[in-house]
C-alpha cells in the first residue's frame, strides 16, 4: 500500500520520528483519503506504549473534522 510506504519514508527521513500515524476517512466512497501524520519527538522512545481512547460516537453526515479516537467494537 503507498499510504505504509510513504509513512515508512517519514519514519526514516525524519530526525525525531519513529512511528508515523494513518487516518483513513470517506470509507463510503470509491476512493480513500489517507492522512500520515508524523509523530514527533517518538524517535527515542525505546518502549511504545499505545493510548487508547474510545469515544462512543457514530457520523451519519461528515462534520467536517477527523478523530482519531477509537470506536467501540459491536
């Protein structure tokens, strides 16, 4: 897939990152937008530990903002 090639790159281009994260929106459409977002400052982070947050909210219509919160798993 480009999009983990791509966040590859980063993760290897960039001093202060290690882990670059991916977001994936319109999945209800014929063709995906696909964020990287670098995250900075984890380029010594000898341990990951992920956070994880669950937020118990469904869009029916696109609010015009992106959440990288979790869903909860039915």
């Amino acid at each position: 897939m480009a999009a983990k090639y791509v966040a590859k790159l980063l993760d290897t281009k960039l001093d202060d990152v290690s882990r670059t994260g991916l977001i994936f929106e319109g999945s209800g459409i014929d063709h995906a937008h696909i964020k990287l977002i670098p995250m900075h400052g984890t380029a010594n982070i000898s341990k990951w530990n992920p956070t994880t947050t669950y937020l118990d909210k469904y869009f029916k219509k696109y609010e015009g903002y992106l959440s990288s919160h979790e869903s909860l798993r039915k």
